[in-house]
C-alpha cells in the first residue's frame, strides 16, 4: 500500500473514532476495553421501538397479550479483530458506522461499564460476514464530499474501496 494511501487511511480512521465516541456518548455506552480476535466484530444493536401498551381507540393490552419485541437489525460497529478490519476496510466499513445485521446474527456478551458491576451492557460479538451493509458508507462514496472511491484492482481482478486522492 502506497504511503499516500496509508495516510489517509489513518485519517479516516481517526475521524471514525471521533463518529464512534459521538454515538456511544448518545447511547451512554462508554467505549469497550475488550478487542475480538480473528474474524470477530462487536456491534451495539440499537434499542427497537417500544410495545404499545394502548391501542389507538384507547383500549388497553395487558402484559400477557403484548406480543415480544422484534430485535432491530440496526446497530453501530463498536470494535472489529484485526483480520475483520482487513475484511471490513476493503469493503469502506469503519469503526463507528451505522451498520445493517441479520436478526440472528452474533451472540449477545455482556460488558461491565463501571468497576462496581452495577451498570452492564449487552454487545452482540458476531463474524464480520454477518454485516450486511452501511448505512454511512453511502456518503462517503456519494455524498456531497466524498472521501472514497470504487476501484477495480487489476492483480486481483476484484474490486475495492480506497480513500479519495490516495495513489494507486
């Protein structure tokens, strides 16, 4: 990889930090001390809607009828093991991005946020096949700036995501 490509790498990378830290704090979720191995990513699945309790004439349903919370398949990437961030960035997926996952995708592992144990989080660890897309890749391809391009790489007859301006 050329330097010039590496560099902005580092520069994307660094702004996605910045987006991953701005969308924890809106979830109150600190960042995790905890890094998969291998092929393994960890994804905040988003909170879903709540159950209507009361139905829209005014009638109430009561607990035993409500039907289960369907799991949203939306979450952010949190963390990703170094073989899935090869995975992830020849893709155009970062650290911080709003990702689309299958709804049983992964495994639910639970986080300590604080030393006392009281305040714990739930954070699917899952392959990083399982992403089925970004929801913020779009405008990095095709926003009104964008910061990375489709390129076709003739060594291995395949395509690829790079930075915007970086050298072949």
């Amino acid at each position: 990889m050329p330097k010039s490509e590496a560099a902005a790498w580092g520069a994307l990378e660094r702004e996605a930090k910045k987006r991953l830290a701005e969308r924890l704090k809106d979830h109150k979720a600190p960042p995790l001390p905890y890094m998969p191995g291998f092929n393994n990513v960890l994804v905040l699945r988003l909170p879903s809607e709540p159950t209507k309790t009361v139905t829209a004439g005014g009638i109430h349903i009561p607990q035993t009828a409500q039907e289960e919370e369907e799991p949203k398949s939306e979450g952010i990437l949190v963390q990703a093991g170094l073989m899935a961030r090869d995975t992830l960035r020849a893709h155009g997926y970062l650290l911080g991005d709003k990702v689309q996952i299958g709804r049983f995708a992964g495994w639910e592992k639970e986080f300590r946020l604080d030393n006392a144990g009281t305040n714990k989080s739930k954070i699917l660890q899952m392959k990083d096949q399982d992403i089925l897309g970004s929801f913020d890749l779009h405008d990095r391809l095709w926003g009104d700036a964008p910061t990375m391009e489709i390129v076709f790489d003739i060594e291995t007859s395949e395509h690829r995501i790079r930075p915007t301006g970086s050298d072949k």
